[in-house]
C-alpha cells in the first residue's frame, strides 16, 4: 500500500477536479492510501508520501501550480514522484520543466504505462467523488450533479481555443447510462447533470444521446425527491449546429436542459445566432446564459453590438438571454497580460469593473444596459475609461468626483484621449515608478490623473474589488468555465 497524495492549487475552480478524483479511483482500486487537499496544508507536508499529483488549470495558474510543487517537494524522496498534469501544463509543459524535476504529464491519461510500467489509462475511471465532500471553506458548483463526458475534441478549430491542441480528434468518448450507474452504484444518485462535452451537438449519433439522457432520469419534466431536474450542457452550445438542423432543438427539449448555454464568439456569427435563438424559442426555451468572447479579433464596438443583438431577441421574443462576456487569454500566457490590436488595457479594465458591479453576467434589460455600458458607442467608451471606482460605485461617485471626471475628459481631443489610454496603461504596468511619473505630469492630464491615483497613488480597495479585478474575466484554455480555449471567466 501506498501513501498518495492529490493536490489543487489554491487557485479558484467552480467545477471540481475530475482528473485528480480519477486518479483517486485508480490508486484505490490499487489498494493505496489516498488523501486530497486543496492548497498548501502544513500538516500534510510533514508526511512523507509514496506519490505525490498537482493539477494544472489556466496557464496565467502555473506560478500558483509552482509554488505549490515546491511547496510539497519536502515530502517526497524523488521529485520524479511527483506527477503534474492538466490544462496549463499540457499547453505550456516547459514552463514547470525548466523549473523543477517532476514528472510532467502531457494530455489525458489514455493510455496504459503513463503513471509507471503496468499502469492502466485512467481518463474513462468513475471520477471519486467521495474525495470533495469534506473539503473545508470550500464548495464546487453544483454541489449534487453528475459530471459526465460523452464526447472528445471539437468539429471546429478555433484559432482562440485550446481544445484542438488538448484532443486533436473529435468523436465518442464514453456512454452516459453506464457513468451514470457507475456513479449510482459507488456514490449514490445525484440530482442533476452536467455535461462538458465541447461540442457535443457534432456527434452523428446526437439522437441517440437525447434518448440515453431522457433514460438515465432526465427527460423533459423530470423530478426526483420532488424537485425538478436540470441538465446543463455546461461549455455552450454550437448556435451555427442549432441554426442548419432544427432537430437539435427538437432533442434539447426533450430532455430538461436548463439554461440553454450558445456561444455568441464573433460579430459574424449573427445570423445563425438569431436564428438558433429564435428555433429555440419555439421549442419552449425561454432561459438563455450565452457566452461572449472578446479581446480576441473583436473590436469593442462588436462586443458593444453583441449585447444589444441579446436586448433585441430579449424584447422580441419575450425571452431572456443573460450574457457571460469572456476575455481572450493566449495559451502561452502566465500573465493573463494580453490586450488585442482593437483594445486598448483600460477598455479591458472597465469591462472588468463593470462585470463586477453585476458579477460578471449581463441582463438583457435594456435600462440595465443603458445603465452599465451606456446608451451609445461614444457612452460606452467612456464609462470604459473612467477611474475603477466611478464605474463600479456609478452612483456613490456621480457627484463626488465621476462628473467632475467627465467634464476634464470630454475637452481631450480624439488624439489625447488616446495618448491619455496609453499612459494609463504604462502607469498600470510599471506602478513601482508610477508616483515618481505622475509627479512630473502637467496640466489636463494630471487633473484627470488625479481622480484615478489621488496624490499619486491607488485609492484602496475592496477585497472583493480585489479579488474580482486580479482575477479578470477571460479565455483561451480549456473550456468556458472550466475548459474552452483558456477562457477567464
């Protein structure tokens, strides 16, 4: 018997490790000691463990997913025995390589040997869910569901997503009903389900899978213990599939899919996105959480487009369509630093300030978006540029400082204002020396400076301000909230 532990960094995670829960499964049915923890925990570094794995999420997550490799280093003989794997490590292995002597796992564990000679694959196990039941201070969401997969890879290649570099092929992964008895069997019956497939309305025998999710308990109306049921196709569903073969919508019905989760990536796909939305509708659908990419190849004024195109169907089809804006994170980004060609860095900071006032979701209620980002383009780029705290306390600070704010900004000519955006951002990204810069700045600028730096320096925050505005809201790995392209969310 061994001693092996499984370790997620501290980082932030809705969802739980399904990776690190199959390998619980493996080394259990191996006969060996397994203990789970989230973070670094001084008593479990003082053990000396046989095995030691650290997940990997986001690539801008490896520092963390460092530190705590070094972290447990004391408490195993060879640092060969302590496995790394998962999203930021599959899409930038070098990064833990050049730094440590552990064993770096690239991709899934689908074959044989990976783990040491005689090895099984690990990637279609039953996830342990027993591991994440005591987790201290800790909730993933939801609480009471199945985490299932029944497809791999995508039909697409996105240029903006990880997922043809994490499965390059696309096809049938496991069969749900014997996930679903497997997890019945060792666990107990769950609620509700979820599903993270990619892309899972590409499959050929998609109709074959409604009729499997409607058998497993999940038919349209379904209820158990007197509670209705829900299944939650969690990483979007392809609007451009939905808009050429209404059947779709005809299968998402039948089953009781809640919310309907459609991507809405790019101004382009405008047509078929009405059209899904509208095909939806009259299969009975009324709920919508759409995600929205930007700071990709996107410009501002698209994104801008986008939330009003949610407005219109909203009032159009009696409907409503909550939007979940994500930002675009490169896949060799440890920073999450990235600002597109269309973007400029204070634009992406007040996305980000706006997303917390409403917690990173956006209401189709037109008052609403007048409200948060404007009733014009020109408004919009406006309430983008304002200091953090006038855009997130809008009315604490509308006549204490946003107004005068306002006045200093509108007399800057359309070329100041741009140089005025690019010396936010050079202040932002050398803030050792941002005291010592805005001493030696006259004039218009300075007046504006002050109301973002009073007396040369960051106005305190709030922890959650801070959290939430370190933390951003992005993409580009592996999932949407949990595995797009890289996708912060």
């Amino acid at each position: 018997m061994s001693n092996v532990l499984l370790v997620e960094p501290d980082y932030r995670s809705k969802f739980p490790p399904l990776g690190l829960m199959k390998l619980s499964t493996y080394h259990k049915t191996e006969g060996d000691r397994v203990t789970f923890v989230r973070g670094r925990d001084p008593d479990l570094r003082s053990v000396n463990w046989h095995r030691i794995y650290v997940s990997s999420l986001f690539t801008w997550e490896l520092p963390r997913t460092l530190r705590t490799i070094k972290y447990y280093r004391t408490a195993i003989d060879n640092p060969k025995d302590i496995f790394v794997g998962g999203t930021g490590v599959t899409l930038l292995p070098q990064y833990i390589r050049d730094q440590t002597d552990v064993t770096v796992i690239e991709g899934q564990l689908d074959r044989p040997n990976m783990l040491g000679m005689g090895s099984k694959a690990v990637a279609k196990l039953t996830p342990d869910y027993s591991i994440i039941d005591d987790i201290p201070n800790y909730e993933y969401f939801p609480a009471d569901a199945y985490f299932t997969r029944i497809t791999r890879g995508c039909i697409r290649s996105c240029k903006f997503c990880s997922v043809p570099i994490l499965e390059r092929e696309f096809g049938f992964f496991k069969n749900l009903r014997k996930q679903i008895e497997e997890v019945d069997t060792r666990y107990g019956e769950r609620q509700n389900l979820v599903i993270m497939d990619n892309n899972i309305l590409g499959i050929d025998r998609i109709a074959a899978v409604f009729q499997d999710i409607a058998k497993a308990g999940f038919e349209a109306g379904a209820k158990r213990n007197g509670r209705q049921r829900w299944v939650d196709f969690n990483q979007g569903l392809d609007a451009r599939l939905i808009s050429k073969d209404p059947s779709l919508a005809e299968g998402l019905a039948s089953i009781c899919t809640s919310p309907v989760r459609l991507a809405f990536d790019f101004v382009g796909m405008e047509r078929p996105y009405r059209n899904a939305v509208k095909i939806l509708t009259q299969h009975g659908f009324t709920e919508f959480t759409n995600y929205m990419l930007f700071n990709f190849k996107d410009t501002p004024e698209e994104l801008y487009h986008r939330i009003w195109i949610n407005a219109e169907l909203n009032l159009e089809l009696g409907i409503r369509i909550t939007g979940f804006p994500m930002r675009f994170v490169p896949m060799d980004d440890i920073r999450r630093g990235h600002v597109a060609e269309q973007w400029k860095w204070r634009y992406l900071r007040g996305i980000q300030c706006i997303l917390l006032a409403t917690r990173g979701l956006i209401s189709p209620n037109p008052e609403f978006i007048r409200a948060a980002f404007g009733e014009s383009v020109d408004k919009f780029f406006e309430i983008l540029a304002m200091p953090d705290r006038y855009i997130i306390y809008r009315q604490e600070y509308k006549s204490n400082g946003a107004d005068e704010w306002r006045r200093l900004f509108r007399r800057l000519r359309p070329h100041k204002k741009g140089e005025f955006l690019r010396l936010l951002e050079d202040l932002n990204r050398n803030h050792r020396q941002r005291k010592q810069r805005i001493a030696g700045i006259n004039g218009l600028f300075a007046k504006l400076l002050e109301h973002y730096y009073p007396n040369g320096d960051s106005p305190p925050r709030t922890p959650k301000e801070d959290n939430l505005l370190q933390q951003g809201v992005s993409v580009g790995q592996v999932s949407r909230p949990g595995a797009f392209g890289q996708i912060c969310q």
